[in-house]
C-alpha cells in the first residue's frame, strides 16, 4: 500500500509541474553554501565545478556522509534559527506538519510513558503532538541543543513542554544510546531530520534499538528517486541537506519495521522546485 500510494503521488506531480520540468529550465544548477547564499546558472556551475556531494554517492543515494561534510551542514543549520532574521522565527513548518499528520488523530487520547522527539529543532513538533495524547515523560535530542534553549522563541527555554520537565540531550542519533536501566521509548518522533543527519544505515538502526514493542514511529521527510538524487549530486550544491537517500530504501525501512498507522504522500516547495514528501506513521512489529 505504502508503495502504491507513493507511485499514485509520483505521476500526479508528473502531471502538474514538478520537479522535472524545472529541471530543464535554464536555472538547473544551483549552489547554497553555508552562508545560505543561493548562486544560480553559470555562477552556480563554476562552484560546482570544485565542489559537488557527488563523491558520496553510492546506490542507496547519499546515505553516509564523512563528519566534515555533517559539520558544515550543522553550521548551516545553527545560522538558520541563531542568526539576526532566525531569532524572530516563531516555527519550523509545524503547523504544516500538523496539517499534513492530520492533527496527529491517530494517536488521540493514547497514553504514552516515555517520547522522545529527534532533531526536535528550537520549537518543536511534540508541543502540537502533546496537546493530543497524554505523554509522561519527554526526551528532546538535537545537536544543537545548548545552543536552540536561548532561542527567544524556544519551546522547552524551561526545560518545559508545558507542565512536563523535559530531558535534553545533546547527541546525534546516530551515537544515541540507551542504558541498561533506561526504559525504551513507546513514542519517537523524526520530522524534517533524516536529511541533515549523517548516516542512514546507522539512523535506521538506532530508531529500532530505542523503540520499545510496539512502540509508535512519527517519521516525515522527503523523498527522491535515486535518478533525481544523481541528478542533483551533479547539478546542485545544498550545504545544509547533505544526506539524501533513495526513496526506495526510506519505504523499505518503514515498510519492513513498522506496521502502518498513517500515511500522507505530498510535496514541499523547495529553492530547486517541488519535492515530494511522506508522512507516516508506524508500530514497530513484533
Ligand atoms: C530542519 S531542522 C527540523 C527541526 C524539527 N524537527 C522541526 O520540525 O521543527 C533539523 C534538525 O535536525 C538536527 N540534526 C542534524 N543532524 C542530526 C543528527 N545526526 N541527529 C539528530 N538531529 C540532527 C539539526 O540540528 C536540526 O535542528
């Protein structure tokens, strides 16, 4: 099903203007750094010239990165939301996230003992997720943590999501481990993440090592054909979203780990065209 809704969604966009169609135009190469500089047309190609992902590109797409490469997208990332315009930004795409998960309704009025949200950014999806289901106790993991809590619009400044005292911690999920003592978790939520993380075989395995049975999977990003990926690894320099893994490979995992609970195939509007994005939801199977 998750297959066919996705190829559904494939040739609709085909049929409208997608991506492809931009790709044909004359602004076909682009390069962002890590200023957030945007260079187009002949500009963009001689940059492309000394600098391209494409040496990273494997036949699952970009799906490992070296940490070099992850850094520089990290600081990408930090003059996003830390920087002069950043610091008035208030979300994330949030509300659309919520839009796009339906107001989280199939998790309404669930009990959940322990979530965690992963690359929760400075505002956070699981403040809406809250407002749904009833969670006692919150993990909010990001990189970039110590830096996003002096956010001025940061949604745990009190280490607060609402009356919940939340933990936060500091590690990339691909190096995030639980104890011994820890209990698993039964909710993890991934929105808007596995494209600025730095290895995907590691990701995927670390979300089925902290899951507890059963446990609920909340997963959003995009999702690009391994043509479309090699496309772009000639043609386009993104410094802030490195990892880009076939579209293939993200239904593979979900489709082989979880039993499905939710699903919505859309597109985002991005500097390099519309790009078509899942949002899914899944239980881990036993
Ligand atoms: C585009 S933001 C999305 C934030 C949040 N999920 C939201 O929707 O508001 C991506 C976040 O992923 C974090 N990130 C990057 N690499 C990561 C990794 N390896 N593990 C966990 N989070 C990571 C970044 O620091 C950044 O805050």
């Amino acid at each position: 099903m998750l297959r066919v809704m996705y190829r559904f969604r494939k040739v609709l966009n085909k049929l409208t203007s997608n991506i492809t169609r931009k790709d044909e135009n004359s602004e076909q190469y682009m390069y962002i750094d890590e200023y957030r500089r945007i260079s187009k047309g002949k500009d963009a190609k001689k940059l492309l010239s000394s600098r391209k992902d494409n040496i990273y590109l494997g036949k699952n797409g970009i799906a490992e990165i070296n940490l070099d490469r992850w850094a520089e997208a990290q600081r990408y990332e930090e003059r996003s939301w830390m920087s002069k315009s950043g610091l008035s930004i208030c979300e994330d795409r949030n509300s659309q996230h919520k839009k796009n998960f339906d107001s989280y309704s199939f998790i309404k009025d669930k009990e959940f003992n322990n979530a965690i949200e992963i690359g929760c950014g400075p505002f956070t999806n699981i403040r809406d997720i809250y407002k749904y289901c009833n969670i006692s106790n919150i993990t909010l993991l990001d990189p970039l943590i110590n830096r996003y809590i002096h956010h001025p619009h940061c949604a745990y400044s009190k280490q607060y999501i609402y009356n919940t005292r939340v933990k936060l911690d500091d590690r990339p999920i691909e190096q995030f481990s639980l104890r011994h003592d820890e209990p698993k978790f039964d909710l993890v939520i991934v929105i808007n993440v596995l494209e600025h993380c730095y290895s995907f075989d590691k990701f995927c395995e670390r979300i089925l090592s902290i899951l507890a049975n059963k446990g609920i999977f909340i997963f959003n990003d995009k999702l690009l054909s391994l043509s479309q990926i090699q496309h772009y690894s000639q043609n386009l320099f993104d410094s802030g979203h490195p990892l880009r893994v076939a579209d293939e490979r993200i239904l593979d995992f979900l489709k082989n780990n979880f039993q499905s609970i939710y699903e919505n195939f859309n597109s985002v509007d991005t500097p390099v065209g519309e790009i078509n994005t899942i949002y899914f939801a899944g239980m881990l199977k036993s």
